[in-house]
C-alpha cells in the first residue's frame, strides 16, 4: 500500500519550473477558477502538501487485516492519523478534502509508452514509476474551496499527477471510468451519542429494544442494524454518506444511538467511533458457547436450512463449512477472542465504555437497565417491557444434541472466556463495569 506519493524522492512538476514544457504551463494557467488557484504559486506548496495520504486501508475481518493485529490498534492508529493530518490540514485552511481513486491500469497504458519518445525530462523513467504506483490508487487531494468534483477530474488531477512522477510531459485529462472524485469528512461529523457495538449474540437485539421504548432515544435505521461503518474501508466517511446519515434524524433533543452488535471486533469502525466527541458505548458480553451455535449459522454455514442474513462484504466471510464441528479449528475459534478486541476497546473510550454480562440483563433486568439509563444520562420511565429479543429465532444447528462436541468447545473456550470475565468483572456471577 502507498501510504504517502509524495514521499518518493523524484525530481516534481510544479507551476514555478515547467521548463521544457511551455503548452503544458499555459494551458495549466488558462485553466478555471479551480485549476488557477490550485496551481498558483503562492498556494500550490502548501495545498500538496496536505494531500497525498492513503484514504483506504485493506481490512478482512475474518483473517488477517488490521483488526487481528497482535497488538490491535498500533499499524491502524497510524494510517488513520496519517490520513486525519492531511484532512485537517486541509479544513484548517480552508480548503476542501477528496478522495482520488485512480486506475492504472485504464488510464496510463494507452499513452505512456509514448511519452518515452518525446525525449523530455523524466519522460524515460516516466513507465518505470507508473508501474510503482497501486494498480488502483486512493489517496487525499486538497483543493481550494471553489473547486468541484468535476473541476479537480477536469483541471487539476493530471497537473497533479505529473508532480507526483517527476514528468515535464503533459498528462491526459483521466475520463470518469479512469478517475473519481469524492469529497471527505471527518467521524466526528456524525450526529451520534452511544452505539451498542457487542458482543454479538449475547443480547444487544434485547438492550436495543429496551431503549428504543423511550420516548428521549431514537436508532438509526428504525433500530435496526446499522451496517453504516462496515460499508467500506475508508479512513474518512465520505461527506456525503455523513450527511445522509445526519438528516434521518427527527429531533435535535433525542439521544441518537446506532446499533451493530460487530463493531466491538472491528478496528476500523471502533477507531472511528472513537473520534466522535461524547460517544458512549455499550457492550454485552457473555459465555463464548452461546454465541458459537448462532454465529456460525450466521457467517459460516453452508446451504442454511433459514436463509442467511444480509450482511455487507467486510463481514461476510469467503469460505463456508458444512459442519459445526468445522468450528473447532484455530482460524474459526480466533473469532472469539474477544479479550483483547475488548482491552481496546477499553483503552480507547475509557469511562465513556460499559460492559455488561448476558446473565445481568437476564436476571436482573430492571438493575441493568436502570444502570444504563444512568450511563447514558436518561431519566427512568415510569413504565417499560423489558423482554427478550432473539434477533432470528428457531433451530440454526445440532450443536446441543452433540455432548461431546459442546465439551470440546467448553474446554477450547474457557480460559479465553474466564480470562475476559476476570478482566471486566472480577469475581461477580454477573456484572455491569462503568
């Protein structure tokens, strides 16, 4: 992955030494609004500056990627904060932050053998740093206020290009399928409050229903699951998808709150949550046996006699199993590791985190719902159904008619499973942690 282009120690284009390429100058000051004031001198340094940061980062959640690093949070804090110093830069200035998706492939092999005939500075090298770049390139453009989308395509991306690569020789406009253009935001721009973000399968469909009973709490997506933060891998949402999600809301008084009972084990979305101001999380955990029956009906299962529900590419796994008892092997069971997903988590919001065990909203339900009513800073109704919510009822697997195969996942789960429990809860049967 190339997080930073203009790291690379080429000889660059800019607007104050296009020697050897006069059309190229002139046609990049005959430009509009947009190009002139992106490349007038006196401002071109510092907007390339802030631009050139990686805005994507691979992420698989079920091997491998960032959210199973060993030590979670180290590699990503650092690609994300790359990217938010470019961006804020960028805003501080008062300018405007893009993504610029780029293919190779489609935009530079049609002419850029060419361009080694030409006999200009660079133009022999020029093949060999193309062929450097990603085949598919997303990184951070910083432009001034007045441009568009259209215009940084249209008048700025190719002069930026040849600064990047070192090239005198003028490059192609790139057409839309060669190149898009997509505004970016910050996390922080997103109206929210709390989020109950897991441990999924262990009652966070019950907690969420709970809640959505009172009259000063209100879900995105209707309470539903919000699969918002899983829709792709950037490192800053889109303006447009901030937007969008801020306007579905009824009020400006009511607490705002998201569901996803995934979000605990994901490392990108929980360090995004992470830089929303005031954000409190909610998270339910619980014996890692009662979640494995459900979860790999829901993920893992080949062929589910109940159809599979929906779920977006960054959660759906490639493979499938035939058998439950396929659960047993190593790279399965590293999904319910969830200790240390939970310590960062942890680290990451501090007293702006509550853990609660299964067990308490079962057997203590008005307690553990008036906690969280106290966590949140909602005042107690005078009347509630506390119930139970299964989010997909009805038989998923034959794990519980197979004893040996439950002891076999008792004895691979357990110290995974205490050595959380000891974590958060002590010695307590059940437990709240604030």
């Amino acid at each position: 992955m190339h997080f930073r282009w203009l790291a690379w120690p080429w000889h660059a284009w800019s607007p104050a030494h296009a020697a050897g390429s006069a059309d190229a100058a002139d046609a990049f000051y005959a430009a509009g609004r947009c190009g002139g004031a992106f490349f007038d001198p006196r401002s071109f340094g510092d907007l390339v500056g802030a631009s050139g940061a990686a805005t994507a980062a691979h992420v698989d959640y079920w091997s491998g990627g960032l959210q199973t690093d060993e030590l979670p949070g180290h590699y990503a804090e650092y690609v994300l904060n790359l990217s938010e110093v470019c961006a804020s830069t960028c805003w501080a200035a008062g300018a405007r932050y893009w993504e610029v998706s780029l293919d190779r492939e489609l935009y530079f092999p049609s002419w850029i053998q060419q361009a080694q005939q030409l006999g200009c500075e660079g133009c022999l090298e020029l093949p060999a740093k193309v062929q450097a770049l990603a085949p598919l390139m997303r990184v951070g453009l910083c432009t001034p206020e007045v441009c568009s989308a259209g215009e940084v395509r249209e008048e700025l991306l190719s002069g930026y290009l040849m600064h990047v690569l070192g090239a005198a020789v003028a490059f192609p406009v790139p057409t839309e399928a060669e190149a898009q253009v997509v505004e970016l935001s910050h996390w922080s721009r997103f109206e929210l409050d709390f989020v109950i973000a897991g441990v999924d399968n262990c009652g966070t469909t019950s907690l969420g229903r709970w809640l959505q009973q009172l009259e000063g709490v209100e879900f995105s997506r209707g309470g539903e699951e919000d699969e918002s933060l899983f829709a792709h891998d950037r490192l800053l949402p889109y303006l447009s998808e901030v937007e969008a999600f801020n306007s579905q809301w009824r009020s400006s008084s009511t607490l705002k709150g998201l569901r996803h009972p995934s979000l605990w084990a994901h490392l990108r979305a929980r360090m995004a949550l992470a830089r929303i101001q005031r954000l409190r999380v909610l998270l339910v955990v619980c014996d890692p046996l009662s979640r494995i029956d459900k979860a790999f009906w829901w993920y893992h299962i080949c062929n589910p006699s109940l159809p599979h529900p929906e779920a977006g590419p960054l959660l759906r796994p490639g493979t499938c199993y035939d058998s439950i008892a396929s659960a047993l092997e190593p790279g399965f069971l590293r999904r319910f590791d969830v200790r240390r997903h939970l310590e960062h988590v942890q680290r990451l919001f501090g007293q702006r985190l509550v853990v609660l065990h299964q067990e308490h909203l079962r057997l203590q339900a008005p307690e553990a719902f008036y906690r969280v009513l106290l966590f949140l800073g909602l005042t107690a109704p005078e009347w509630c159904r506390l119930a139970r919510h299964n989010h997909r009822p009805g038989h998923r697997t034959d794990l519980c008619n197979n004893d040996t195969l439950v002891l076999r996942f008792k004895e691979a789960l357990a110290p995974e499973h205490l050595a959380c429990l000891g974590h958060f809860c002590g010695s307590a049967a059940v437990c709240i942690v604030s």
